[in-house]
C-alpha cells in the first residue's frame, strides 16, 4: 500500500508513468523496440479532464524515456520535458531517439473506457507508419496498473500470484484471524509480509525507508522557500509560515498575531497539537502540489495524512517508545487497512471520489494509532469504520485540475479525524452498529452512484468556482 513516487498524483502521475514504461519494456519483450519510430499516447476519461493539472503527460514522456517514479528525480521533469518538445525527439526506453510531436500525446476528453475511468492507450509505430503494437493500461489508484491482459483475465495481476500466510478478504476475516492466533492485526500482516519472501528484518528496514521518505517531505515542506505553487492557481504555501509560527512563537513580529496566539493557547492550550497535526499533513501535500517526492499512503492525493498522524504520535503521545517498532506497528495495521478497501471497494477518485482517498487514509490512519494505543484488533476495526464513516459521500472536484484546492486542507481535515476516531474507538467496546465491512460497502456503493462529474474530472463541484482560464500549466 506505500510506494515512493513523485507528486500530485498516484493515479494520474505514478500510475501513468508505471504504464508509460511497462509499453516500452513489452516492445522490448515482443522484439519491437528496435523497429519502434513514434509512440501515439492517448488519454481518456478522467486521465484526459484532469490531466494537464495533475502532470499526466509529463509522467507519460517520464515512462516513456525508461524513468520510473521511485527512482525519477523530480528536479529533471520540467527540463526534460520542454527539451522533448522543443526538439521533437523522444529517448525511448531511455537510449533510443525517436519522433515526437504534440500530436502524439491525445486527451480525449468526451470518451471513456469500459473498464475504468483512468484508461490509456499506446500505439507503436514503424519508419512507414504502420501499427506494430497498441495496448491499453488502466491506472487504478494508488500507482496500481491493470493492462488489458488483466483485465480480461488472460493474465493475472502481479500481487496476486503472492499467497499470503493468513488470508483474508474481509474485516470480519481478519478480526477472527487475530482472534483465533491470538495476534494483533500488524503481526498478522508481517506474517504475510514474510509469507511473500522477506524476512522480518528487510520488513522492517523496508518501513523505515518508507517512513524516512514521509518524514523527509514532511521537513522540505515546512522548509520550504517557495511562495506559490506552480499551476497558475497561485495558491500560497501555508506550512513553512505556520511551522516558523509554531517553532518560535515568540519571534513572531506581528504584534496582533502574537496576540491571538498567545490568547488560543491559553484558552485551549490542546489545540497546539492540532496545529502541528495540520502543519504535518500540508507540508506533505505542499509538497505533492509541487510535484515532489512523496511516498503514496494509499494516493498522492491523500499522502499527508499517514505521516501526519505518525509524527503526530511520535512527537507527542509517546516521545520515549522505540521508534522502529512503532513505526513498524502503524505502517502494517494501516496497510492491511487499506488492503481492505482495495479489494473490497477503491482507492480511486475517478472511481469513487475523494471518499476513496482522504476517506481511506483517514480510515488507515485511525487503526493504525488505535492499534499504537494499545487498542485490539476489534477496536483497530472500530477506528477504522469511523474514519470512513466521516468521508462517505465526499466528491474530487479540484479547481483546475491541480491537487491543489481543496485538496491540501482536506489531508489536514483527515488527519485531524483520524485522531479522533482513533481515541473514540479505545472506548468502544466493539459492539458498533456498523462494521468495517459494513462501511465499505456502503463506500464502494455510493461511489458507483456519484456523478461521474464529481470523480475527479473538474466539471462540477468548487471546480467551477474558478475560470479555468486561470489556471495554466
């Protein structure tokens, strides 16, 4: 469920550039990248509507070139870009110049896939202009891809041909698992974790590096030393100005402000916490906007919210706890969270609004620290539900199409739900009227009866509040 990849999108950036390149490596494979002279890439559906805001055909030319999100560095894209356009030459695969033209790279923006909203189709061409391959790729939330094998059910998809120790499909599943072996739903997950081929060690130093990753794009954003973010929205980066706030009260110069600082802290001094929770989730997303190194918690979309609870947690809930074994314990009771709604409904916007991102991050988040409380698994789930519970219903309309408004203020939203899900479900005794399951079908049902313009395709919703014309990427 966590992978590093590059910003705003894990369904329109991560998961276009993994489709980019897996089109280069099946040339390679069926023996055609040699007699490869131009690559048609077209676009459909919320791909398509929202995709110049979320970079899509940037993380395409990305893919194309053999670059991968994890490793990409962000720094390059802009430059690589203009000079693939300016001079009309692609490097496919990375060492191989072949023709490009804007025509080459269509967005269709009244035609939609079957399968799902984010479809893609490559075209491969010889010197005579004639088809050697086409291929269509499906980005499906969270950086996953399906190809048309998939599908149709001519291939399986990779993470599938896994068998885990304890499977599950359903919360209620998972619960009697943990009850019967008497285990917490985290070591549940290492087991299958180990069951998939690591040990226990490279688990563990796998969390860490993703947790490191997190934390870093925490730091850069509340660092950071640019003003507005790029898109042409001008949105202002709030976290660095609230961070210098937070970290050094007293040297804030506006006498006003001091003022009503000091007056909020004193009347409710519980609300510091808050701020820094807030300031957590919207560095990381800031970030995200500027198309930086994220890592994605279950979407790029919602990347600030896991983080943002963690060093919630770590900070100021238990300071002095081993700080390997509690990052180890949240990142595996969230994962298996998310695994849940992934299977059972979508990590998606364009498939079940923003319900399926910041919804299912503040539902991964919630269990992940009720299970840091010292929560049982039946509680983790209680967390989890009202997490979701909070989010049904809620739409993708972003202005522009950038990952920018509402986006950031709703990862400071969830995270803000997630700790209070988290503490509600510690006095539960799991004996809620709705469970897990219960939740996640009703998300996954009203995300099929939303209105396709509230998922993800700008068309409705805030928006419209906002002239495209103003927003240029």
């Amino acid at each position: 469920m966590f992978s590093i990849g590059v910003g705003p999108s894990s369904s329109h950036t991560v998961g276009p550039m993994r489709a980019a390149n897996a089109f280069t490596q099946r040339l390679t494979e069926k023996n055609l990248f040699e007699k490869t002279a131009r690559v048609k890439t077209e676009l459909f559906g919320s791909l398509a509507l929202t995709g110049e805001g979320h970079g899509t055909p940037k993380a395409i030319l990305m893919g194309l070139e053999g670059n991968l999100p994890d490793t990409i560095d962000p720094s390059i894209i802009n430059h690589r870009v203009i000079d693939i356009r300016t001079k009309n030459l692609l490097k496919l695969g990375g060492n191989r110049d072949i023709e490009f033209n804007n025509s080459d790279l269509l967005l269709c923006k009244t035609e939609f896939l079957p399968f799902h909203s984010n479809g893609m189709r490559f075209t491969a061409y010889d010197k005579d202009n004639s088809v050697l391959d086409r291929h269509q790729f499906y980005s499906i939330g969270g950086g996953f891809i399906l190809c048309d094998d998939q599908v149709t059910g001519h291939k399986e998809p990779i993470e599938e041909e896994r068998t885990p120790k304890y499977e599950y499909h359903t919360a209620k599943e998972l619960i009697a698992i943990c009850d019967e072996n008497n285990m917490s739903i985290a070591q549940v997950q290492m087991a299958n974790e180990i069951a998939y081929g690591r040990t226990e060690q490279e688990v563990i130093d796998g969390l860490d590096k993703i947790w490191a990753t997190m934390n870093g794009t925490i730091e850069r954003g509340m660092r950071s030393e640019e003003a507005i973010l790029p898109g042409g929205l001008g949105v202002r980066r709030r976290a660095p100005a609230i961070f210098k706030m937070l970290d050094s009260p007293g040297k804030v110069v506006h006498e006003k402000l001091r003022a009503k600082l000091q007056t909020m802290n004193r009347v409710e001094p519980a609300g510091q916490v808050m701020d820094w929770i807030t300031l957590y989730a919207m560095a990381v997303n800031e970030e995200n906007a500027a198309g930086g190194k994220v890592v994605t918690a279950p979407t790029n979309g919602a990347a600030g919210v896991i983080p943002a609870v963690l060093r919630y947690f770590l900070k100021w809930s238990n300071p002095e706890s081993d700080k390997s074994q509690v990052i180890t314990e949240y990142l595996l009771t969230a994962g298996a969270i998310g695994m849940l709604f992934k299977k059972g409904a979508s990590i998606s916007a364009a498939e079940v609004g923003c319900q399926g991102e910041i919804g299912v991050a503040c539902s991964m988040a919630a269990a992940g620290l009720c299970g840091l409380y010292g929560g049982s698994p039946i509680q983790c789930s209680v967390a989890a539900e009202i997490g979701m519970e909070h989010h049904l219903g809620m739409t993708c309309d972003p202005i522009g199409g950038l990952v920018q408004v509402p986006c950031i203020e709703r990862n400071a939203m969830g995270s803000i739900k997630a700790v209070n899900a988290a503490r509600l479900a510690i006095h539960d005794d799991g004996s809620m009227v709705v469970s897990l399951d219960d939740v996640i079908e009703t998300m996954l049902r009203t995300g099929r009866e939303m209105s396709t313009s509230y998922k993800e395709t700008s068309q409705a919703g805030l928006a419209l509040r906002v002239p495209q014309a103003l927003v240029s990427c």
